[in-house]
C-alpha cells in the first residue's frame, strides 16, 4: 500500500493553481476591466494631456475644473474649480468673467462634491479655448506646480500667454479711464449750479484723481504677474502715458485670469468712486447766505415843548 502524499493530491494541486489564478490573474483582469470602464486614458499623462471638464448644470450654471467620475455613486467630484461670474456693464467687452472657486465667504475646500440629477451635460474643454487659456494663466499667477507624476497633469502658461492677458487687462485700465472721463465731460455741457470757473476746477481735480487709479491699476498689475516693486513702478511709469493716447476701441475681448479680472474690477470701482464724488460737487447747489436783517433805526423822541411864561 502506498503512502498518501498530500503534496502531490490532485485536488491540492487544483486549488493552489485555482487560488494562484485567481490571486494573480482573474483579480487583477477583473479591476481592470472595472477601472478601464471609468476611466478615460486620454486623462493619464502617458495618454494625453491635461482634461480639463465642464459641467453644466440644469439651472445654466457652468463649472470648469478635474473631473473624479468613478461611475459607481450618484456624485461627482470636481476639483481645480472655476465658474462664470457676471460682468455685464464692465469694460472687458464680455458679459461674464471667471472666478477661482475657494474666494467665498465660507472658503469651500478644493473638491466640489455634484449630485448627478443637478447636471445638464459634462463636456471635455478644449485646451486652446478662452476658458482653459485663463485658468493656465491663473496658475502661473498661482504659482503652481504642474507636478511630475499625476493621473491627470495640470496645464501652466507659457510666459507669451501672460503677457497677452496682461495686455488685455491694461487696455481693460484703459478703457475704464476713457469712459469715467467722457462722463465728466458730459456733466459739463449741461447747464451746471456752480460757475464755468468751479466746474473746470472739479473737473480737473478729477481727471487728474483717475489718472492717479490708472496708474496705481498698473502697479497692481504688474506686481501680480511677478514683477518687484520697483520693476513695477518703472513699468507703470512707462506704459500709463501709452493708454492715455488710445482708445482701444476696437480690441477683441478677452477672458482674463480670475486675479487679473479681479484688478480691473477694483479698478472701475474706484473710477466710479472718483467720478460719483465730482459728479456730485458739480451738480448739487451751492448754499446761498441768507441776508442779514437791517436793523431799523429808533424813532427820534419828540421834542420838549418849552414852557410859555
């Protein structure tokens, strides 16, 4: 009779080769085939480059950044996050701007977690187009680090792309100045209560405070794209006298980075600041003295009569 050998059971050996495949090859095969139905190779940055998404939402809502969509649960994850905001009325010649989600009064973390019921369509942003060009820019003003490794690398801006947006914001400067002045002027061809000699004197006064928020407009400016105060200085010094001889009219609007929409933002508040104060010295009456009363002259006493003898 033989000796049973455990070792060499047919059945002990079925299983360990079962066991081995399962371990090394149907689970490995099966997370694949799960990960590969979520997620687009073209977002790995051995695939493609960076995928920046869209989500619109049901209400017309527009949101922008990374996209974590795992198929598997009834959100969405969206980091790296800006949205539109408004700027109807502004001088950048688009009625929206773009904000850098994280700016709030509550300061929302980076993630932005999305019901799915709440989305219209998910889209992929082209690379080239305004929207991606801004935020590229805004992380160069950021300063980050697009990284070595990661499943789906950030995109920074070349330094041609931000000089081009500092251009159009410069012009942005430029075109609120030409408006605030052209208001002023306006205000002095109607029939004023102050006199020609006053309305020239306020307006003057004005003119010469909007120069001055040009100008400190530059030196922001320059400071946010990374230069030194005094390279800052020197910069504005040289390129205020430029804007004031063009009206750049006709210039093609320009979607700028979030911190650079938000100096020329700034920027017309103060105009409006400068503008409303003189439109006010201009317009509003001058309190005339009441005249004094004469004081009235006491009657003379009449006179004695002098006794007859």
């Amino acid at each position: 009779m033989s000796r049973y050998d455990a070792e060499r059971d047919p059945v002990r050996v079925a299983g360990h080769w079962l066991r081995w495949g399962l371990r090394w090859v149907a689970a490995p095969a099966l997370i694949g085939t799960i990960v590969s139905a979520n997620v687009d190779l073209r977002s790995l940055p051995i695939f493609g480059p960076e995928r920046e998404t869209a989500v619109l939402f049901l209400d017309g809502q527009a949101y922008f950044g990374h996209l974590d969509d795992s198929g598997e649960s009834g959100t969405l994850v969206l980091r790296d996050v800006y949205y539109f905001k408004s700027s109807d009325g502004g001088t950048t010649g688009l009625a929206v701007g773009l904000v850098r989600r994280g700016s709030e009064a509550h300061e929302p973390a980076d993630g932005m977690r999305i019901n799915r019921d709440r989305v219209f369509a998910i889209e992929r942003v082209g690379l080239a187009s305004a929207v991606a060009q801004a935020i590229q820019v805004e992380r160069v003003l950021l300063h980050s680090n697009p990284g070595n490794v990661s499943l789906n690398r950030t995109t920074v801006a070349g330094a041609a792309a931000l000089a081009a947006q500092r251009v159009a914001a410069e012009h942005d400067v430029a075109r609120g100045w030409t408006a605030a002045v052209d208001q002023l002027r306006k205000l002095n061809d109607l029939v004023l209560p102050v006199s020609k000699t006053e309305a020239l004197a306020i307006t003057d006064k004005a003119i010469a405070d909007l120069r001055t928020v040009r100008r400190n407009a530059l030196v922001e400016l320059a400071k946010g794209v990374g230069m030194s105060d005094v390279d800052a200085d020197a910069y504005a010094r040289a390129t205020d006298p430029l804007l004031e001889s063009q009206s750049f009219a006709n210039d093609t609007a320009v979607l700028l980075a979030p911190d650079l929409d938000g100096v020329v933002t700034r920027t017309m508040q103060h105009y409006a600041q400068v503008g409303d104060a003189a439109a006010k010295l201009l317009t509003q009456p001058r309190a005339t003295p009441s005249p004094s009363a004469t004081p009235s002259r006491a009657p003379s006493p009449a006179p004695t009569p002098t006794p007859r003898p």
